[in-house]
C-alpha cells in the first residue's frame, strides 16, 4: 500500500524535526537575541511543560543590549526544548491564533536554521547568535 503524500511528507518533517533535535541536544552554548517581549512569550508557551527559560536561564544571565532587546545563553536542552514548544504551537494554533502561528513557525525556522548549520561547525558545537529580529544586528 502506498501512503498519501501528505502521510509521506508528515513522517519526512518528523524525522527532520527529530534529527534537528538531536543535534540541537549537542550544541554547547549558543546565545539567543530577541525583543523582551518574544521572550516572555516563550516563556509563557512553556508553562504547561513545566520547562520554561526562565527556569533555565536565570534572570542575571538575561542581558538587556538595548530599550527592548535581550541577549539569553542557552544550552542545547534549552535549544531542544525551544525547538518542541515552537513546534508544537505552530502545529496547534489555527486561524483563531494567526499571530500565534506566525511567531511560532518564525522562531522555530530560525532556530531550525541555525541547528541545521551544526554540521558546518567545529566539533564543540559553538554557533553564532541566533537573532529572532529583522531589524537588529548584534555586536560582538
């Protein structure tokens, strides 16, 4: 029996999903730049997990770099566990939630990106930033 293709398609982007997840697990520290306002969100969409970045990140470590923006370090767990919450809320919400939706699956491709550009690393895992804002540029 053949699958549909939206079958095929969900178990490709599962696996995918799955792969990113384990190489998420092997970055050592990354530093994740976004608007405070993103951030509480995040934090907010963790509350039913019981993992939220607020818990993982404590607030000394949260450095503000303007009006608005803040600079989080993470860990790869922290990654992974960013990487299924977005998923899942990107997967969940629907046309009541558009703007849900949208920031999910934003913060998620990007993240997803930075991930899938691991194996372009060296062999401790260090990545670049990753900005969650079109507008900003970080200085090092």
């Amino acid at each position: 029996m053949k699958w549909p293709s939206w079958i095929r398609d969900q178990q490709t982007n599962q696996r995918e999903h799955q792969q990113r997840m384990h190489r998420a697990a092997g970055v050592a520290t990354v530093k994740l730049v976004c608007h405070q306002d993103l951030w509480d969100q995040l934090d907010l969409w963790q509350i039913s997990s019981g993992h939220r970045p607020a818990e993982w990140v404590a607030p000394e470590y949260v450095r503000r770099i303007s009006h608005d923006m803040v600079e989080v370090p993470l860990s790869g767990l922290n990654v992974a566990a960013l990487l299924r919450i977005t998923r899942r809320h990107r997967l969940m919400t629907d046309a009541r939630h558009p703007e849900l939706h949208a920031v999910a699956g934003s913060v998620y491709d990007r993240i997803a990106a930075a991930i899938d550009a691991v194996e372009d690393t060296d062999s401790e895992g260090l990545l670049p930033p990753i900005v969650l804002e079109d507008e900003f540029s970080p200085v090092a």
